[in-house]
C-alpha cells in the first residue's frame, strides 16, 4: 500500500507534517493532525487518482517532523464516525502501538456535513489568540485577503466585499468530546470554512488536500492579522452587519 | 523552452516561490506572484542573455511552493496590457488548466511606466498594516536603510538622507480593476519603487529580478520596522518635509 | 562508539542541536545543551536499544549548529552527580580541548529526582520573559494546550482542566550552583516537569529524548502564549487555586 | 586559491551568508557584510591554518544568499586601512564588475583597534530598533545571557553580574564616513564587544569567524530580549551604575 508515488497519502501526510513543522508558523507542537481521503483530486495540477473509498489519518503523540508512512492509519469510507475507539475499523494500522489522531472523530464531521475531501486541525497560536480576544461565539473580519476562503470550506471563493464568520465553540479536556458542538457549530454557520475551539485551536476542510491546506494558512494569516489590529486598536469589521 | 539552465525564467520563479514560501517573511499565502521577462539582465554577477521579447507569468491560486517549471506562462512583448482575460495572447501556457496570475496587467504598469524588467506582488502583513497604520493616500519613511531602494525603482539608489514615499491605493474585489488607480499613482509619485494596495499587499518592480526582489526585501524591512516603530510612538519621518 | 545509527546518541545529539538552531524557536544562542543516556526508550516508534549505563553530554560554548558525533562526551551512570569539574569520570572525551556543557550537575537532578532519560536546557526567549512577567516563584497557567506535558515530567499526561505548574528559581553567575537551589524547587514542586531560571532560561526533562523534546516544545508554546496574553491583559490562570 | 575546502574563507563567507539569509534573524536584507582574515584560529574544533596575512571581504550591493566564492575580495594585511577606494590594494578581485563591502573600512577598525579575526555587520531590526528606545550614546543591559559576550570582544567571557555596555555613534550616509566615530567610540569604551550605529545596525567582532559569530548571535539575542523589555515597561539595567 505504501508505495514510491510522492503523492501517495501515505507518503504526502509525512512530508506536509514535516513542512509544516520546519515552517513553524502553525505550532504544530502538541497535537497537529492531518487527515486525508474521500476523493482526494489533486487540484488543477494533476488528476484524480485516489479512490473515494479511503480515510488516511495521522497517528497521535508523535513528533509531528518524524512521521513515517508506515506510520499513517487507513480506514474505510464510508463508515459510521468512528466514536468511540473501540468501534474503528481499519483497512491498515501501523505495525507499532500508536493510536490514531484523537480528532478522528471531527475530521469525519467535515466528510458528513461538507463532503470535504481533507481536514487539517492546528493549534496555531494565532487562532488560540483570536478566541482569547474575540469572546463570543462567532470570529468575523472584512476587507481582508479573504478571498483564498470558500463559502463553507468547499463552495465558491468568496469576495473582498464579504465578512468572513467562523464560530468557536468551547473546548473540552478530550478531544472527541468536541464532536457534537463542532456539528452543531458547522449546521448553524453554513456558510463557514472552518471551526475555532476555544483556547485550543481550529479546524479547516476543503475539497482536497491542497484546498484544505491553502485555506488553513489563509485563515491563519487572517488570524495573525486580526490579533495583531486588534492589539493595535484597529477595527476589524468595516461591513455594517 | 524549458531547459536545464537554473538561470532561465521558467526554472527560476519556481525556487523563487519556493524560497519566499519558505522564509515565510512575505507571507505568500494566498495569491503571491511572480513576473519576469523584458530584458532581464542577471545583475552585474551574470551575462545578460534572455531576449526582451517574453514575459514569464506564475499561475494563480495555486501553492507556491510547488509551482514547476511546466506552469509558467509566456507571453510575448511588447503587446498592450493583456486586460480582460479573452485578449491575452501567449507563447506557451500549461497543458493543465491553469491561470495566469490575476496581476497580469498590473504588472504590465511596471514594464510600460517604468520600464522594468521584473515585477512582484506580495500580501506581506508587515505591508498590510502599514497601510492600516497609515491611513493617508502616501506612507512615507526616513533615516532607516533605504539606500537599497531606488529613485523609482529603475533609477538611481536613494540615500539615507532622502525620504521614502510610496502611494497607498484603495483595494478592489478584483485585482485586475487596480490597474488604473495604480498608474495613475505612478504618474503622481514617478519617484516610487513600488505601490501599497490598502489591506492588500503591495507591487515593487527592479530593473531585473534580483534588483526587484532586493527592492522588495527592503521594503518589507522598512514597512516592519515603520510598524514596529509607529506601535511604539516613535515618529517615522524626521525630515520636514 | 560512533557508528552509522543515525538513533545512536552521539550522531542523534548533533542532529537534534542543528534542527533545533535552525528552527530558531528555542533561540539557542549561547549555551544551549542537550543531554540524553538511562534508559533511552525511542518511544512508541521504536526499540528500546541503548543500555540506561551511559549519560551521552553535548560540548559547551560551541556553535550548536556545527556540533559532530566526535564532540560529544560520554559518562558512566550511575555515579554521584559529577561536580566540580576535576571529579568526573569519563568513557569518552572528545579529542579536542571541548568542555563538556557546564549544566551536567543539573541535568543530574533530573535523573536522581525524576528518573529521566533525557534532559534538555535553552535559553528561550518566551522562557526568559516569563520569569520577568511572572516575578513571583512559581509559573502558572491553566486553560491552554497543556495536555502534551506530563506529571512530574514523567508521569501521566496532564489534563485540560489542571493547573500547570513550574517553579522559578534564582539565577546564579556560574550555572553549576544551581544545582541545589533547582533540587530544592523539584522536591518542592513534585509535579513540575520543569523548572525555570529567572533571567536565564529553564530545564526541561523526559522518560526519554523524544518525550523531553515534545515537552520542551509544549513548555515553549505555553510560554509563549502566557507571555502575549499577559501583554494583553488577559487572565493566564482561569482554575481558582 | 579557491579550494575544495569547506573552512577556507571564500567557501566559508557564502556559506554564512546563506545560512543568515534563511534563519532571517539577522535580518540581511540589505547589505549584510562578513569579513574574516587574519590570524583565523578555527576555535578548538579545529586547527589555526590560514596565514594571517589575508583579509577576505564579501561583496556589496548582492544578493546575500547567492555570493559564490569567486565573488570574495581578497586584501593583504597588515595594510592601512583601505579608504578611500582608489588606495585599496587587492590580491584578488571577482572578474565580474563586484565592489567590495562598503564598510571594509570599519572592519579595519576592528582589526587595528581589537587585534580581532573576523568582524560582522548586521542590519538586525533588533539593533536599530535598541538604538532608537535607547536614544543616548550608549547601550546598557545586565542581569541576562551576558556571558556569550566578550571583554572588548576579544578578552575574557563577561560575569553575569557585569554590564553590558555598546556604543551608539550616528549614521551617516556614506558608511565609510563612520570610520572615525566608530574608532572613537571603541576607544572610548575599550570593554565593548561592538558599536551600535543609530537607524542603521550594528558592528561585531571577535578572535576569529566562530567567535564573532557567536557574539553576533549574544548580541542579537540580547537587543531582541531589550526591545521586549522596554516596550514592556521593564528595566534592563539592575546594576546601580
């Protein structure tokens, strides 16, 4: 399964955990995940390849630079959310005792809710910032750079002239915990391409690994710039709403 | 047309990309370009060897750091501002379904106003918040290192005793309808080696693409440090101008 | 002793110090030091596979990022911890006139008081501001990403809803004469999976390499993070205690 | 005289250049210069082998993560200080139309006044930021990581409990025109490790390339954790001096 192809899952989801760590600007210091599959179409660069019957998912507590594809979960779609772990099916578990990622559970929302193709949940720093300083349930920012966002993470792009929402919801001591306000979050915010947790981090989707990936750092970028307006006094709403 | 020379357009603006995504610094998060062509002379280090007659163009809304020699356009030049898309006439555009950067005619600004030969678009958020900070139509700095800048981009280098001006234009959902407010503040300012686009980014052009992109580096280290210091309450500009 | 196993100690040390380097988070500038020997368990990923009878020390006052196999110092374990100087006992000194890291006495706390297998020591500049903004004794934050430490260092993971807390001790002109006042502030903190030096930087300890990496790196993000809620005027310590 | 060894001075200048440029901390964006020559004892990894008649100077006005060896200057020494250009006496020159570094002149400086090997210029934001917090002629910090630094830059370590003291001289737009002033200041203070230049940067020294690195890095280091400090409204100065 695990096979010379750069592009193969397996191979993909330890290069970008790698990436991203070395980069730095995600933090991806405790726990960062990244899952993959469904019909992972590998944007305009390339064909659609991959079967739409596969779920790869990181493992847990691991160092996130040091994955290996051996390494990676594979499970099949599709299947019931995967909660609790005792009810998992694999196609494929790493010959060593790790576990998979603890999100497994809220990356299948995205699938459910979204049809998503790929799911990516960091703990940026500046996300964790943007629910300390934005205190009720909803983020929102306009005349940004928010066109890389689309309309509920797997729609059209949006416009400069839109106001990008995205709600945060509160956290709890076990991740899978999580599940139900994020698809509570996702149902009553249609139109938003990700989910803020509280003192904790976010959740991104997209159609496939690439969009996931683009519209994780977009967001990213619109949270290091809102915190930083914010610090600085700044407004980060011009639309009336 | 795409050879094994690490010199050539279409192998440069991929590490090009590559590096800037890495360094993280300007932020190319979500549509940073990349233009070369005209006459691009290799800086004094080199031979000038590419003919003035292409121009190398970047695809849109793809991941920068994975650009590959086969997605770059060309086009021929000189020929009038390709603007709106239908006019475009190319030498050579990828087989996959690509876009050419949405910048194409501002870039085209640089080439006919001032005759450069590189030219580059970044959302860098060090320029971003200038032009929040700066809320005027003009940012302007002095006694900081602005000597690697030039009088216009093309011109001679600014000394530490001169004061640099840059216009900040007002943004506009698409890119492309910035492309007369943006000559017209290079008329207004003929001495300004680049264009700030409010809560946008910003456009610096160089006689080739080393000079554009020293000239960009420098800027963004002007723009962070003006925002470091205007958060402070120290005054950017000692001049009495 | 320095053989081709890129998981051995000696080859291991340098990798980490020069990832460590250019990654540029933990701001290893002046002395920063890694030490690892006991029972090296290479986690959930790996074999245990080297004998807990060798503590492997990095050189002190070298360039972190140039450090080789051949630099690194071996000692025997157990043995009384090796201070002053002239008291050590060596399997192995570098050819070179190399002094090992000047931290050895204390990294000996770790192994005696906490059974560690791995003892990690920076100079972070998040680390250093805590022990300014927090100038009491001890360190406290509750409500954050805290899960990816562990009690003691080296006992179960914390939970969300626990308080974490580190000890500050005193800084002292030559960094051996921490020994006690850090042996002191550990038996007094049981829980504490670190202890930080005012104005200097803090200690960090695992079961083993890769657990006091992670650790290090979560303490860093806390650090952090603590430090720009604190410059913000947000609450870091939400549990009542 | 270029080899294949990695530790001579023309393979050594570019391979520091580019290491600076992507760790991005020293902030090389515009003419960031390394000098080496002399007696250059490559610290105690390593044996003194390059005679000490030679200085070794990048080039000016490039790309700083592209000078090759065949870009470096090679002057003899002991010469008088090279000023102005038409007296520079050269024992190698690039074949393309190079300059080399403008401040060749204060680098000579630091080899007449401090006997050092290497000397170091940086435009580090956090240098000129020191510089316009701390608007008098000098620079103080104690109670930090203070003993990376040297005495005069080439003495004895500093004690944690000394101060550390730099110079600040004012720039002028030529930087060859702060050779007199620098030479004064580091007269005036015979213990400081290097001279701040006001809106400009700073200049750093030490026995050989290894050491005046790694006090460019002290000294970074401690400009950085000062701007933290003072923007914090903590002092930087516990010493009653």
């Amino acid at each position: 399964m695990v096979v010379d192809n750069p592009q193969q899952p397996a191979n993909l989801i330890p290069e970008l955990c790698r990436s991203f760590y070395q980069d730095g600007s995600l933090e991806p210091v405790v726990e960062f995940v990244f899952v993959m599959g469904l019909a992972i179409s590998l944007s305009a660069t390339s064909q659609t390849y991959f079967s739409s019957d596969k779920v790869y998912i990181a493992p847990s507590g691991v160092q996130k630079e040091r994955i290996k594809p051996t390494h990676i979960f594979v499970l099949p779609y599709p299947q019931a959310a995967p909660s609790p772990h005792t009810d998992r099916v694999f196609l494929r578990r790493p010959a060593t005792n790790l576990k998979e990622s603890a999100c497994t559970p809220l990356f299948w929302n995205s699938f459910e809710l979204r049809n998503a193709g790929s799911c990516i949940h960091t703990h940026s720093q500046h996300a964790v910032m943007t629910t300390l300083l934005w205190t009720g349930p909803v983020f929102k920012i306009s005349h940004q750079m928010i066109k890389g966002v689309r309309v509920g993470g797997t729609g059209p792009a949006l416009s400069y002239l839109d106001t990008l929402e995205l709600p945060i919801i509160e956290n709890t001591p076990n991740e899978e915990d999580l599940k139900d306000s994020m698809a509570e979050a996702m149902i009553k915010y249609p139109n938003a391409a990700g989910v803020l947790v509280r003192r904790h981090g976010v959740y991104v989707w997209g159609n496939d690994w690439e969009k996931a990936k683009t519209q994780t750092e977009c967001l990213d970028y619109l949270f290091e710039i809102a915190v930083k307006m914010k610090l600085a006094g700044l407004p980060t709403l011009l639309n009336s709403e």
